[in-house]
C-alpha cells in the first residue's frame, strides 16, 4: 500500500509515496520470491519503484510503456523528471504502439533510444476470431448493434462515446449500445443514460470476462 489523496498526495506525488513503499517493502519482497528480472508496468509509478529494485538487487529492469497520450506523463514537471529517469535507466523499454515509440523517445537520451522497441498489445486469436459464416451467423435485421469495451475513467471519457450515440440516434433510431466494463464514472454515466431518456437503448453490463465479451 502508498498513500494518496487529494489534495495533500495529487498523482505527482504518487511516485514519490509508491517507491517509498516498494523501498519499505523491497526486502521481504526479494526474501518472498527470489526474482531475476523486473518488469514494470509504465515508466512513472511502477517504473519508480521498478528502477530501486533493480539498482538494489543489481537485477535487468523492463518497462513497457501503455500511457497514451505520452503527455499525461510529461506535461508536468515532476511526474516528467521521474518517467524519463526510470525510462532511461530501464535494460529495454517496450511501447505498446509505434506512435506511442515515437512520443517516449522525443524524450530519452540518445544513449537510451537503442533500448526501446515497439510490441504491440497481442490477441488472443483462438478465442477473438471472425465468426463461422456457416454456423455462427444469424439471418441480419435492420438493426444496428453497438457493443464497446472500455473502462469507465475520464481517461476513456465514456460522456464522449454517449455523445456520439445520440448523435448517431438522431440518423437512426433502430440502434442500440451496449457497454462492458467499469469503473468510478459507472454510477454518473447511467444518471446521465437516464436523463438522456436512453434507458431502453443504452445497457450498461460491467465488467466481464473475455468469453462473454466473444460472446456480446
């Protein structure tokens, strides 16, 4: 656990608080499971804590880097110092996209850019996979089905993908949206579903697992 909380510990303090309790912790961690190779999730908290444990315990750190656009990470100066710093100390950075590549190394060293790659998000294609025309498909009606999948945070903005429906509702009024996932905007995104009047055309599902999602 690391403290948070606004307005004492805001997001550029998380980490300073998360490494310090990675620092506390790094001991009974290393005695608990023995690692040999760090993997950090983003280069700002988890890099933080991840570039202690590797000068510590002299182990290869990896950071794959999914913060998109790369600007939430940059645009202030604290949370900017810390990232570059984990980034550029990390043995090899992944990025999840080849634009998100582009954004991170505008800001490496040039002794750091030959550590960093592009490795796409994988699909599982065994279970995502077109359906059989054969077998799977059913005879096609005149409506229009909307699923999205998505996580219920300002940082998806679901407000936005409400919009575009009722947009899309004025043109065609046989469409329907469903949305899997959740998240804290879960409660005031049904209010303003209801207040749309869209409580018959727009179902949110919460979270689910993968088969269902292939299933939806």
């Amino acid at each position: 656990p690391y403290v948070v909380g606004y307005p004492y510990f805001p997001f550029y303090f998380h980490g300073l608080t998360y490494s310090l309790a990675v620092k506390i912790a790094a001991k009974r961690i290393k005695k608990d499971f023995n690692f040999d190779i760090i993997h950090a999730h983003t280069g700002y908290l988890d890099g933080s804590a991840g570039r202690h444990l590797s000068k510590r315990f002299n182990a290869p750190l990896v950071i794959t880097e999914h913060i998109g656009p790369f600007s939430m990470l940059t645009d202030k100066q604290i949370i900017r110092q810390m990232t570059i710093k984990s980034l550029s100390s990390a043995d090899k950075v992944i990025c999840v996209s080849k634009s998100l590549q582009d954004d991170v190394l505008k800001w490496l060293p040039e002794e750091s850019k030959v550590r960093c790659l592009t490795l796409q998000n994988g699909v599982d294609t065994n279970l995502f996979r077109p359906p059989d025309v054969k077998k799977d498909v059913k005879k096609k009606d005149d409506a229009i089905k909307l699923l999205s999948v998505i996580s219920l945070d300002e940082n998806k903005n679901p407000f936005s993908l409400l919009e575009a429906f009722i947009t899309l509702r004025a043109s065609y009024k046989n469409i329907t949206l469903k949305i899997a996932g959740d998240g804290p905007l879960r409660e005031p995104l049904q209010r303003k579903i209801e207040e749309a009047g869209l409580r018959d055309s727009v179902k949110l599902l919460g979270w689910q697992l993968r088969e269902e999602i292939v299933r939806l």
